[in-house]
C-alpha cells in the first residue's frame, strides 16, 4: 500500500494573530519553526520516507525546510496543495471578515460557492485539492510512503473527500493543529484509501 502522511504547516505570526493568511507570503513564528523540526524528528523515527510534496507557500516551504533537516528525501512543490486564496480579503482579521461580510459565514449549502473578489470559492479549492490528491495516488508506487506539507483547509478538505462529507461539514466539524499529522493508506488493488491517523499531534 501507499502510505500519504499529510502534515499542516507550523504557526505564523498571522496565524497567531487571527488574520486571514491565504496565500501571503507569511514567515514561521520561533515556536512554529521548533513545531516543525519536532514533526521532521517524528517522521524520520516514524516513517521510511520516499519523498516530501509541499505546497508552494512560504510557510509550508520554510516548514518542509525544516523537515528535511531530519528526514533524507527528494522535494517537490505543487500549487494544487495551497491554502484558500482569499482575494481582497487577505491580512483582515477573520472576527472582523465575517462581522463585516456576514455572507461568509458557513451556515448553509449556497456558501461554499461565494468567491471573494480575485479570490477562490470553497468548491474552487475543494476541486484543485482534490484534483491534486488523485494525481498524487495515481503517480504513487504501491509501496511508496510520501509526505505532504500543506494548510489546515487543504487538509480537512481531503479528509471530508475521504469521509464524504460536504464542504462545510469538513471545514467547521474537523480541526488541524500545527504540525499535526494525517496518515492515509492506499490499496492500489481496490483504489480505495483508509484514514488510519487524524490531527495527531501528540509529538509536540
């Protein structure tokens, strides 16, 4: 079987603080970069690790930097495992996004398809994380273990594919903690995927 451990970035000051991150070039916090080099000790003693797929964000790419201090595997970066692009509202605080664009709020079926101006919808990123993840199992070798550095929306979005949640379920009933861990296993025979760990983040 493939093995895909997906691993959320580490804390951002913006993150700290509330704010809208999208795809801002937002840097690790120290905290967040001591989160990552405890996650890379826990994958190298943990996993025999084939190669390390990140989201091309800086602050899943100066995590898997960190990563790669302790695990010994090829890199790549892939767009499809971004964060939400937020358009205009990247940098608001999030109280104050929803306070002042109450549309936003997740409380029925019509709001995962808002797009904020020069921004991505929910179904937008539902369907490029999507994308991303089949191509990565179809490219897989049947004994390969693989990480995925990504953004905590990209994450519980793969988690509520798997699970067949909707949109909303995923993003509000589901959590992801810095640096946690999500382990899958792919059974190329059947082409079905079993989550075997969630949001585990008893290594920090």
């Amino acid at each position: 079987m493939t093995t895909v451990v997906a691993v959320r970035h580490g804390e951002t000051a913006w993150s700290r603080e509330r704010r809208i991150q999208g795809w801002a070039p937002t840097p690790l916090t120290e905290s967040g970069r001591a989160q990552a080099g405890r996650i890379g000790e826990t994958l190298a003693a943990e996993y025999d690790v084939d190669r390390v797929v990140s989201s091309d964000l800086h602050r899943a790419t100066e995590t898997t930097d960190e990563i790669l201090e302790h695990v010994d595997a090829p890199l790549t970066t892939e767009s499809a495992w971004r964060e939400r692009d937020f358009g205009v509202f990247q940098g608001l605080p999030a109280d104050e996004w929803l306070a002042r664009f109450p549309e936003y709020e997740l409380d029925g079926p019509d709001v995962p398809r808002k797009r904020p101006d020069s921004g991505e919808s929910l179904v937008d990123v539902r369907e490029r994380v999507v994308d991303g993840w089949e191509r990565l199992l179809a490219n897989s070798e049947p004994t390969e273990t693989i990480v995925v550095v990504a953004h905590g929306g990209p994450i519980r979005l793969i988690l509520g594919h798997l699970k067949d949640l909707s949109i909303v379920e995923a993003i509000t009933e589901q959590s992801q903690t810095y640096c946690s861990i999500n382990e899958f296993r792919h059974d190329h025979g059947t082409d079905g995927t079993t989550v075997v760990r969630e949001n585990d983040a008893d290594h920090r």
